[in-house]
C-alpha cells in the first residue's frame, strides 16, 4: 500500500499555531516543532500498525479502518476518534476527552511524499515526511 514505509518529517506549515490553538504551551510548541518525528506505517488490508518516534516517546498505534480508538498526543491531550479511508487520502476524527472539540487529521501521498494535515477550531497545519 502507498503509506506502507518509514517517513521522516521533513518541514512543517503553520504547526506552531496549530499547537497554540490545542492549548500547547509556549516551550512545548517550541520543542514540538523540532520533534525529528519519524513515522512507520503498515498497511494490512483495513488493519494499520502506525510506530511513531520522536525526541520525546516512542509509541506503537494499531487501528482498523472505522474502528474507534484512544490515543494520547505527545503533551498527555487524550483523544478518541477513527480513521477511514476516502479515496486514497486516510482521514481521521478524533475529540478530545477533556473539552469535546473535535480534531480532524488527513495523511496522503503527494508526490514523494507523506503530507498530513491537521484541523483544530479553524486552524490548519501540516507536517511534510519524506521516504526515510
């Protein structure tokens, strides 16, 4: 499958505001942006085995497509939500257990590389890997 493979982050767009607006503080953002984040994706059939690894944790994701789920971002922000596949792009919608907001996450393939984008209270980021 097209995501199947280790990522590497390559540069981020708008991430630090996006952090901003999901109630990072000001250090933490800053170290966030320069997390050296690598993603390995595996795809079986509807299953995925997501291990990302960073500066700060190392922690191993499975899902199955439109299964619902708990995961924790790196700042301790608990979440539940599912991913679906929509044509050839992953996308997630995950609410956060303390506030109920709504955090939206899509992952495709464009050219060379793994894009995701982000979506919180009207605040878009992405974060762009490339094959690693």
């Amino acid at each position: 499958m097209a995501f199947n493979g280790t990522w590497k982050i390559d540069r981020n767009e708008n991430y630090e505001k996006f952090m901003e607006a999901m109630g990072v503080n000001v250090m933490k953002r800053k170290l966030g942006a320069h997390d050296n984040l690598k993603i390995t994706i595996q795809q079986d059939g509807n299953k995925f085995t997501v291990k990302e690894s960073s500066t700060f944790r190392t922690i191993d994701i499975e899902f199955t497509l439109g299964v619902s789920f708990a995961y924790s971002l790196a700042d301790g922000t608990e979440l539940t939500g599912s991913w679906n596949l929509e044509g050839d792009k992953l996308v997630g919608t995950f609410t956060r257990k303390d506030n109920g907001k709504v955090l939206t996450a899509h992952r495709e393939i464009v050219g060379d590389e793994l894009v995701q984008t982000y979506v919180y209270e009207g605040v878009e980021a992405k974060r762009i890997f490339k094959r690693g």
